[in-house]
C-alpha cells in the first residue's frame, strides 16, 4: 500500500506550439500543451485519440485469481506485454533475501527504504515465468511494458528519494530473468521529463504510442502525456497534456493508474479491516475507480467496485489496460496472509 494522499484539482486545456522544447514545456507545466505534430489532431473538431473510454459502472470480470508472484509481498503494480501474451508484476522486495554483492540478507524494511522491487514474468493464467531484481528504484506505484520485437520493455519509476522511498525519475529497461539491475547502472536508461519532480510514476499508452508520467511539483500532483518515442530518446518536448491530479479525495489512499487515449483511470482504496474497523469485508471494500480527461482536466466518471470482495485482506493495487478485443480495463488486488501475499486481477470490458 502506498499512501500519497493529494488533493483533486482541475484544469482546462491550453494549446501552443512548443517552440522552446523541453525547456518552454517545463517552464508553462500550469498548462496542457499539445506538439506542433499533433496539430491536424488539435484542430477544432479532431477526432478523439484512439482507445475511446471505459464505463466505470460495467460490471467486472476475473482474469487471475489468488496467484502468487515472486515474492511474498504485496503486489504494487502491473502490466501487459500484449505481444507476447505475458504479465508483468513489480513489487517490493521481501526481507531476509541476499543479492550477489550484499553482506547479508536485507530486511524487508530495508528494502523498502531503499526502493528495491522484484519484478515477475507471469502467463495470463498467473503462472510464474521469470523475475529480476531493480535495485534503488521506487516504490512501484505503476508500470508500463513496451513489446520492440523480441525484446520486452518496462517503464518504472527510478531514482529512489532516500527520503521517501519513491522515484525521482522513469527508467526503460529489458526483462532478464535472472537480472540484478542497480539505479545508476551504465546499462540503464534514465528520464527526468520534468526536473526537480518527485514520485515519478508511468503507464505507457501501446495503442497510441504514448506516455503518461505522474509526478509531484510545487506540492501538487499532476499528469503529463507524452510521445513515448521522444521520451525513449530523451526528447520531452512532445507534450500533449499536462493536468492537476483530480477525481481522487484527501481522505483516499492511491493505488495506481493506468491510460488509454484521452482518459486517465485511477484506483484508490485500503486493505480490509475487521468487522469492527472502517473497512470490513462484509462492506466488499471502499475501492475506488474514476476516470479524468486529460484534455479538460475533468473528472468523467467515478464508481466503487467490488471485484474480488471474497479475497482475504483485499487491498487494491495498481490498474492496466489489456489491449484485447474488446479491450479491458484491469485492476489488481492483493490477497492473503502476510508473508504470503497473492495477485488477483480483475477487468471491466469496453
């Protein structure tokens, strides 16, 4: 569970023509900013981008149900390499495990402290197929998985803040079974869209072939939507929208996001309590999903669901888009007991 709690706000869009770059993008990050490319899709009456949008209210189904990813901890997030046909996992590392190069095991406190996560290679039944190892990264709020080829792709956030434990930038890396990656290393490919940022989170956009980063400035979370191609190439100055977080109330623990076209969708909400707390399960949960546009800054739709309100200890954990036919919009719940913690993801169909 991760427990940045900002307040909603909201936006409406302002266009320009980035003449400044990076630089002009960052300096006007109060507006939404649309690239010269995309000015044939700006125009008054343009077509929407591809994807269209969720109806929170749908009821969902069960993909996975009570599987177990690498570790025993709780699941933070995941994603779909829909080319291949896989699931990726990230979660923080369990205590008592000892990497090649540590002394001796590390606690699972210290792990966290430190932003070390265990990522899992998954079938789409739930069956484990691989993990690795990022070591200095983050807390693993979201993920975003780009297919090039034969080679799989994850976007996590990077940089872990000593402070907090949440990362300070994006990184790209491939999936390697087996592999220990650190923060810093050479063979890393390191972003900082908007510098200065803190609790750098993305979610990758494969149908449209974008980027949303989430990111906190100046106290306040915002959006920013990007060309997933000029960040990979370290050019941030294709930015289609740049938004105040909104839909998401004080009181509300985040839990993940996700994106598709135009939309951004949001998970919040808290484990079970007991029967006496604020959270029993004979209530099936306080989960939360709303949808914002990311063109007005608008919340759209905001819905409670109770997927998965017969798992054990509930607690919901990061959201994903399946490109499917007809798409799917997933969300994760972790289940069991602790030290032996379970994914269960569940989806809404488009």
């Amino acid at each position: 569970m991760q427990t940045d709690k900002y307040a909603a706000g909201r936006l409406t869009r302002r266009r320009f023509a980035l003449a400044g770059g990076a630089a002009a993008a960052g300096a006007l990050g109060a507006f939404a900013v649309r690239p010269t490319e995309a000015a044939a899709e700006d125009a008054p009456g343009a077509a929407a981008s591809a994807g269209g949008r969720f109806d929170l209210s749908v009821p969902s189904t069960q993909l996975i149900r009570e599987k177990a990813p690498h570790n025993n901890t709780v699941l933070q997030s995941f994603a779909f390499d829909d080319a291949g046909g896989h699931l990726y996992t990230i979660q923080l590392m369990q205590g008592g495990v000892r990497l090649s190069g540590e002394s001796a095991p590390v606690s699972g406190a210290d792990r966290a402290a430190r932003g070390d996560m265990c990522v899992t290679k998954l079938s789409l039944t739930g069956g484990e197929l691989g993990s690795m190892y990022v070591r200095g990264f983050g807390h693993g709020v979201a993920i975003g998985c780009e297919p090039v080829g034969a080679t799989t792709y994850l976007w996590t956030e990077s940089d872990a803040n000593p402070d907090s434990g949440y990362g300070r930038a994006i990184s790209r890396f491939a999936f390697q079974d087996g592999a220990v990656l650190d923060n810093g290393s050479s063979a890393l490919a390191t972003h900082r869209p908007v510098p200065g940022s803190t609790s750098n989170q993305p979610a990758v956009d494969m149908l449209n072939k974008r980027l949303l980063l989430r990111y906190r400035q100046d106290g306040q979370v915002r959006y920013r939507l990007m060309s997933l191609a000029g960040v990979t190439a370290g050019d941030y100055s294709a930015v289609y929208d740049d938004i105040p977080q909104a839909g998401v109330e004080d009181s509300e623990v985040f839990q993940g996001f996700t994106v598709l076209g135009d939309y951004v969708y949001q998970l919040t909400g808290t484990a079970y309590s007991d029967e006496n707390g604020p959270n029993p399960p004979s209530g099936h949960g306080n989960a939360q999903v709303s949808c914002v546009d990311l063109r007005t800054g608008q919340l759209v739709q905001r819905a409670r669901t109770e997927a998965g309100y017969s798992l054990d200890y509930r607690e919901p954990e990061g959201m994903a888009v399946q490109l499917t036919s007809p798409r799917r919009l997933c969300m994760g719940f972790a289940s069991g007991p602790s030290g032996a913690r379970e994914l269960s993801v569940y989806y809404k169909p488009q």
